[in-house]
C-alpha cells in the first residue's frame, strides 16, 4: 500500500485471491468485504487515510 510506505509503516499485504488461509482467516473473523487492515487488535475494513492515521497514532 502506498499510504503504509510513503508513512515508513512496516506492512504484510496478504492477497486473498493467492492466499486461501488467508480468504479463510478474514470469514472466520467475520469479515465479507475488502481490504481488511489490521493495525494491532483494531481492525477496519476499506480504506480511511483519516482512521488509520488514528489507529497509526501518525
């Protein structure tokens, strides 16, 4: 993701069209929508530049 790196954000980007453990995690979590981006124990799905600077504490 461009936002984690332009940030120097160390990230996993994990495609769940490659990855069916992944595919698999995200249903058992609950989660029927993309992306998904997890920063500690919060999670959010889509893409907010404004909450994720929160969760980021950036």
């Amino acid at each position: 993701m461009d936002f984690m790196s332009r940030h120097g954000v160390p990230f996993v980007e994990r495609n769940i069209g490659d990855d069916p453990a992944a595919r698999d995690e995200l249903i058992r979590a609950g989660f029927r929508a993309v992306p998904v981006i997890r920063v500690g124990e919060e999670s959010m799905v889509g893409f907010s530049p404004v909450k994720l600077r929160k969760l980021l504490g950036i």
